[in-house]
C-alpha cells in the first residue's frame, strides 16, 4: 500500500477532533494542565499532514516494517546476525584476556626485577643524630590481634 492509496486529510482531521472531545473531558476532570497536553497532541495528525510530514513518517515506518519482515524471512539475514554476535562475543573474549595477561605482567614486574626494590639504609635518621641505635621493636605473631593494644597501653604506663 502506497502513500496515496489513503484518503489522509479526512483520517487526520477525524483523529483530530476525537482528540479535541477527549481534550475536553480531561479539562473537565482532570484540571487545565492535563487538558492542555491532551488538547496538543490532538493537534499533531492535522499538523503532521498539512506540513508534508506525515508523508516522510509514513515512509519511515514503510522502511522499518520492510527491513523487519526482510530480517524474518531471509536466512542470509540471519547469517550475518549470528556473525555480527559473534564478533562481539569475540570482542569481549579477547578484551578480558587482555586484561589478564596485562594483570599478571604488572603484578610479575616487581618480584623479577630486582632494582625496583627499596635499597635498605643502614642507619635511621634518629641514630644519625644521636649515635645511639633506636631499640629494636619484637614483632608479634600475626594470630596475636591485641598486641597493638597491648604496647600502646604499655607505653601509657596502663597494665
């Protein structure tokens, strides 16, 4: 069906008016605003075909329905639509094991290379200044959850 085979002026100007009596009513029941949006988009059929651009949405519309029905019934459709998924599942495949490969190498990078660690320094800033070795700290087991707590208190003088 063509664009011509229908009589527009009549269908635009019906759905027009049934649109103004609906737009009334909402004024009626549902105050000002609502009638004024209903009382608008009653007027859009009439002003799409006085414009011409009822004609361009109708062959939008043609266009799709064409393309849809074409993609349903054409197997070689079909083909590229399954190609075209799986081209992106091979993306995403590809762009996780990028990832990895890029995760393992930053976290190899520092235990193979020796130079990135920290050179140690044999005297702290406070022995260099007085001459006297800063007591040495006894490290607790990792089990032992309350031994911060316990130096803290220790050094506060509380047992």
């Amino acid at each position: 069906m063509t664009f011509n085979d229908i009589a527009w002026l009549p269908l635009c100007a019906g759905l027009t008016a049934v649109g103004i009596g609906l737009s009334f009513l909402a004024f009626r029941r549902r105050g000002v605003t609502a009638g004024l949006r209903a009382t608008a988009w009653s007027l859009l059929p009439l002003a799409a075909y006085l414009t011409g651009a009822l004609q361009t949405l109708w062959n939008i519309g043609a266009a799709a329905v064409g393309f849809v029905t074409g993609l349903v019934l054409s197997p070689a459709v079909w083909a590229g639509v399954v190609l075209a998924g799986l081209s992106a599942l091979l993306f995403v495949v590809s762009g996780t094991l990028r990832g990895r490969t890029l995760s393992r190498a930053r976290t190899a990078r520092p235990e193979a290379g020796g130079a990135t660690a920290a050179p140690e320094r044999s005297a702290t800033p406070k022995t260099a200044q007085t001459g006297k070795a800063a007591p040495r700290q006894v490290e607790q087991p990792a089990g032992d959850d309350f031994s911060d707590i316990e130096d803290i208190l220790k050094r506060r003088g509380i047992s």
